[in-house]
C-alpha cells in the first residue's frame, strides 16, 4: 500500500501537472488563498493599531483609571482635593499590574489675548508626571520641566494656538474662578508657552493646557500634598475591568474609581466594532479561499480519475487515497500563505516604517496616517486557523474518491 501510496502522491504534485488542465486552477486558488491572508493580515493590523493609538491617546490625559474624591461626582474639574499621603501612592504594592501612578488637578479657565479668548482645562502636573506620550505629540518647542521653583510654562495644544494666535515663546494670561465665591475677582495667572503638542484628538486637544500642579494648589487653596485625583496606569489594558475593581477594592471608602471605558463609553463602543469587522473579513476571505481549493481539489479529482481507479484496482483504500490529495491540498495551501505572509507582512512593515497610508478624514479616526500593529500570536493563530479550517471544507469534497468505481475510472477519458 505503501508504493502505491507513494506513486499516487509523485502523480499528483509532480513536474507534469504543470502542463495539464488543473494547473490554472490550481494557481488561482493559491493566488486566493495569498490574497485573502494579505486582507485579513491588514485588517488584524489596522484594527489593533487603530484601537492602540485611541485609547493610548486617552490614556495619556486621563490615565487607565481615575480615583478621586467620591465627592467629585466624576468631574472633570478638581473641586475637594485628595491627599498625596495614601497607602497606594507612590507604588501600589497591593495591586499588581500597575506600571505607573500620578496626583493631578484640573481647573477650569479662561486664556485672554489681546484679540480673543477661549475656554480651557488647566491640568497641573508635578515632577512624577508621565510625559513618555507628549513625545510623540510634540509638534514644536519642548515639554515643560516643573521641578525647582514655581513653574510659568505651559503646554498647549496646536488648535489653541491657533485660535489664539500664540507660538513657542509668548505669554499669555488666564483666568480661573474663585471655587465658593463667584463675586470676587478671579484668579489670574501668566504662563508662557514652552512646547505645542498635537494628539489629534480634538475632543481633548481643544481643551487641555499642561501647567504646574503648584498653580492649581494655590488658587484652590489646598495644601502642598493634595492632588484632584490619582491617575492609575496599566501594564495590560485588557485587565483593565479587573483592575479597576481591584483597585476600587484596595482603596478608602471615601475614594471613588473609574476607568477610560466608563468615561469614554461611547469612543469605545465604536473601538469595540473593529473586533466584528475583522471578524467579518477573516470570515469571508477563508470562505472565499476555501471555496477556491475546493474547485481546485474536485478538478483534481476529475483529472486523476483513472489514476484512483487503478490505485482501488490495487487494493488501495479510499481514505489513504483521500488523504494523498488532502496532503496535496495542504501543501498548496502552504504556498497560499507562504505568498500571503510575505505580501501582507510586508506591506504592514512599510506602512509601520514610512506610513505612507493616510485617512481622507482624520479627524473621523482621531490620526492622519493609518496605524498598524501586529504580534507573534496574531500571525501564529491566523496561519494555523486558516490552513485549519481549508482542510476542513475539504474533507466533503474529497469524500466523492469513494465514490468512483474502479471499473468505470480506469477507462474514464
């Protein structure tokens, strides 16, 4: 059984199917099968790099999870303070999977120029704070440094600037609200404008100034080691739900927790359908695949009938026949995705490296170039699941072996 085992494999993925008629066939479903990986390996990266760039770009205002002050009622201005001196802070050794945390404030106010003004959120940060994501987002100057002395810098984002006429080097004043008592005169503060930075989240862009935490302190009256809240970040955000609990656990009952998800609902619901929409491709491009190698594999069939008909003729038996030509198949559909990996990790390597793939509307998906990201296991798991399930579909297809005669195969023409 062996021999004829052997023959039959020489026969069907030798030198001369490159001349009969399956050969076209044949390499169009390989053609599809490289096709369909090249869209699903792009729809995986573009997926996850879009969901990375959003919510790291969230996190780098707000942090994975907020505590503070329960009677805050989740504002987005610091109105009762919270004290730096917490069992969490700085290292929360109870909670593990916690990479960094950090006290801020924010403040509601008003920058005035000569022309105009506009409405802003003045976040005060200290020395601890976590600048590592305004790198990328610097557009011009530098990122202020507060430590020493009370700090005039600022951080402004790149649509303030223009609408307020301002560059790297000018001064400019706000005004921030007495908190209790409206009829006094408001607060007023010179800053100078260190670096711009640009996220392209206009939402937050619009919004946020960076200033020194020690203004927010004074002008609410609070103590030297008092804060608005804590901003927690995560080395996993999918734990994110986990840890959030965890954490609300570990805490005082006088202190409240939230996270990006509660906060942004709405932005991460829309993430959220990215995972149905790559589901939705990989879906159909296997179909679509698999329904390729089927063609292919039946044309085999239909090719190689006398071929099985001898093979039966000898004693074969019509599984050790059907796993030849599913061997076959496996090895075709191996060229597939060897073409598919070299093509679509390809493209998503340049795309990493010179981005040169940009959205008409960026302001719809919160960047101008098309992010990508891929890992090991994303790749491991695509490759594997497709070959997987191919194989699978043609299980039905290559059950029609048994059904061909061998008196009526070895004569078929």
């Amino acid at each position: 059984m062996n021999l004829e085992f052997f023959i039959a494999k020489r026969l069907i993925s030798g030198k001369e199917r490159k001349s009969s008629i399956s050969a076209p066939i044949i390499k169009i479903a390989i053609a599809a099968i490289a096709i369909g990986l090249v869209m699903m390996l792009i729809a995986i990266a573009t997926g996850e790099g879009l969901k990375r760039n959003i919510r790291g770009k969230i996190a780098a205002f707000n942090g994975h999870i907020q505590i503070y002050n329960y009677d805050n009622n989740r504002s987005d201005v610091s109105v009762l303070p919270v004290s730096l001196d917490q069992e969490f802070y700085p290292h929360f050794e109870e909670v593990t999977g916690i990479r960094h945390i950090q006290g801020v404030a924010v403040k509601a106010g008003i920058i005035r120029t000569a022309k105009t003004f506009e409405g802003i959120l003045a976040k005060g940060v200290g020395t601890e704070f976590l600048w590592e994501s305004f790198d990328d987002f610097l557009v011009e100057g530098q990122l202020p440094v507060f430590s020493g002395k009370l700090g005039e810098e600022a951080l402004i984002s790149q649509i303030l600037a223009n609408k307020l006429q301002l560059k790297v080097g000018d001064s400019f004043l706000a005004l921030f609200l007495k908190e209790g008592d409206l009829s006094k005169p408001p607060n007023n503060r010179r800053f100078t404008v260190s670096g711009i930075y640009e996220s392209g989240f206009e939402e937050l862009d619009a919004s946020y100034i960076f200033v020194d935490l020690r203004h927010i302190q004074r002008m609410n009256k609070w103590e030297e080691d008092d804060v608005g809240h804590f901003e927690v970040f995560l080395d996993d955000f999918t734990r994110l739900e986990e840890k959030t609990n965890e954490i609300y656990g570990k805490t005082l009952s006088s202190l409240d927790t939230q996270n990006l998800k509660n906060k942004y609902f709405k932005i991460f619901e829309w993430v959220g359908l990215f995972d149905f929409n790559i589901a939705l491709i990989i879906g159909i491009m296997i179909i679509v695949g698999g329904i390729n190698m089927i063609t292919a594999l039946l044309v085999l069939i239909l090719e190689r009938t006398p071929m099985i008909g001898v093979l039966k003729a000898l004693g074969a038996q019509d599984w050790s026949i059907r796993k030849v030509f599913l061997i076959n198949a496996a090895y075709l559909i191996g060229l597939g995705l060897f073409w598919g990996n070299l093509l679509g990790l390809g493209i998503v390597f340049l795309q990493e490296r010179f981005r040169f793939l940009k959205f008409p509307n960026p302001e719809e998906y919160y960047v101008k170039y098309i992010p990508v990201h891929l890992s090991l296991p994303h790749i491991l798991l695509l490759n594997i699941g497709v070959m997987v399930l191919c194989l699978l579909m043609l299980l039905l297809p290559s059950y029609a072996i048994s059904r061909i005669s061998p008196v009526k195969a070895i004569g078929f023409e």
